[in-house]
C-alpha cells in the first residue's frame, strides 16, 4: 500500500468562504458592502482634494519661476549686453513653457 502524496490542493483553506460572503444576498452583507464602498468615495474624494491642492501649488510656482526668468532676461537687455548672449527663455504658459530643443549635459 503506498502512500500518496499531498499537494496544494489538498491544503484546506477559509478562501471560499470571504467570497461566498461576498456573493450573499443577506440584508446585513448588502448594508456592509455599501458602507465599504461609501468609505472608499470618502478616502478617494479627500485623496483627490489633496492632489488638487498640490497641483495647484505647483502651477502657481512655475509661474513665480517664469515671471522671474523673464525679469531676469529683461534686466539683461537693458544691461546694453557687454558681448554677452542673451539666454533665450520659453515664453509658454504656466506648463512649463516647454520647447523642441533638447539640451545635454556633459559631466
């Protein structure tokens, strides 16, 4: 007589039970399953809220960061520009004012 042997499907698990739980028509797993779901529109709306809030935080730092590189470029021109070159600065939006031309760094 010889002995088989176990493998992962004779390992008895609770994995069905959660999703027969889930798939019940009783009162009380409904009402949990809303209170679940309203829980997560809760998390997701105040996720949401704080993401705005950072973008807008951002938006209004690239456009400090423009305005300032452009009073910089202009207090250069009137300088009179002794032999120097004048940097070119996008004149974009506030989205970063971005343009074809790549530059690359060399270390």
């Amino acid at each position: 007589m010889t002995i088989q042997r176990r493998s992962l499907r004779d390992v008895k698990t609770h994995a069905g039970a959660v999703g027969a739980a889930s798939k019940s028509k009783s009162r009380h797993a409904v009402c949990l399953k809303i209170a679940c779901l309203e829980l997560e529109k809760a998390r997701l709306g105040t996720e949401k809220r704080n993401a705005l809030s950072r973008m807008l935080g951002i938006d209004a730092r690239l456009r400090e960061i423009d305005e300032q590189a452009h009073g910089l470029v202009r207090l250069l021109e009137s300088d009179g520009g002794e032999g120097a070159s004048v940097p070119s600065v996008p004149h974009g939006s506030a989205e970063g004012g971005r343009t074809d031309a790549r530059r690359t760094f060399r270390y």
